[in-house]
C-alpha cells in the first residue's frame, strides 16, 4: 500500500471531517508526504488586505495548534504505514503554509559550466550557497515547465501500470 491513490485514500478516510472545507491534498515523494488543506476564511474587520493576511495567518495558527496532537497522531500510523515522514499545511484565503516539512540533501556532481552557473546566482546574491542556487533553478524549472513535468508524471503512471501487468 504505498502508490499515490492509496495514500491519498488513506488519508482522507483518516483525517477528521471537520478539518478542511474539501478534500485534503496528499501530495508524495520517496522521502516524504504532504497533506495540505483548505480552511475557512475568517471573518475580518476592516483593514484592507493586510488585515486580511493577519486573519488568515491567524486562522492557520489556530488550526496548527488545535490539531498538534491529532496530526502528530495520525502522522506516527502513516509513517509506520508508509515509510515516509509526514509534514502538514493549510491555506486560507491568499495565505499558504506548510508545517516543518523535510529538506533532504540530494547529491549531484556538476561539470564546470553548471557550476558556473550556480556560482552566478551566489555572486548576484540570488542565492547564499550553491546549494540555495540549485534549489533556485530546480523551483524555476517547476514553475516554467509545469505542463511538461505532469507529462512525465502521467507517463511514468503508465509505465508502472505496464510493469505491474507483465510477467512476474
């Protein structure tokens, strides 16, 4: 039990109905998993939109410290259920955030010109480390290339389908 629809199932028959406004979205790769929902936006007094920021970074804070032991709960059995840790989010309104999610370490050897690159982005103050610098480039190419990445997502959906229909 560990694909994709399974975890999101399991999810959403685990967490409590009274949580989000819609169905909690699981989002997963090999190291972690992340179930984020929808809150309902706070009621704000006038202000404009700042105010309404507060309010709903509010709300998210709430929700936060009002489910701690409930998530936390929860999180353990999927772990142990999945071999993933779990970090949790919410968003309300125009505001999104993400409780203590994993940054994992990826290594990679880069040939001179791609560390040239990285080391741009550093000189430029784009970014603090190289490290920092191809975390950049990796959530540029996310955002400019989404289409293509869900491409290839749904292909290799198809090729695990076809790997688990051939022989044994």
């Amino acid at each position: 039990m560990s694909d994709d629809a399974d975890v999101t199932a399991w999810f959403s028959g685990r967490l409590p109905d009274d949580w989000f406004e819609t169905a909690p979205t699981v989002s997963l790769d090999r190291e972690e998993i992340v179930v984020t929902g929808v809150l309902p936006r706070p009621d704000t007094p006038e202000g404009g939109a700042a105010a309404e920021r507060r309010a709903e970074a509010g709300r998210i804070t709430r929700f936060r410290e009002d489910t701690r032991g409930v998530r936390m709960k929860i999180a353990d059995e999927a772990e142990v259920l999945f071999g993933r840790k779990v970090a949790w989010g919410a968003d309300c309104g125009e505001t999104q955030e993400l409780f203590t999610t994993l940054a994992t370490p990826v290594m990679t050897r880069l040939r001179q010109p791609q560390r040239q690159v990285l080391d741009t982005l550093v000189d430029a103050g784009v970014a603090r480390t190289r490290s920092e610098a191809l975390a950049w480039c990796v959530r540029l190419v996310g955002q400019h290339q989404q289409d293509w990445i869900e491409q290839l997502r749904d292909a290799l959906v198809n090729v695990e389908r076809a790997r688990a229909a051939g022989p044994a």
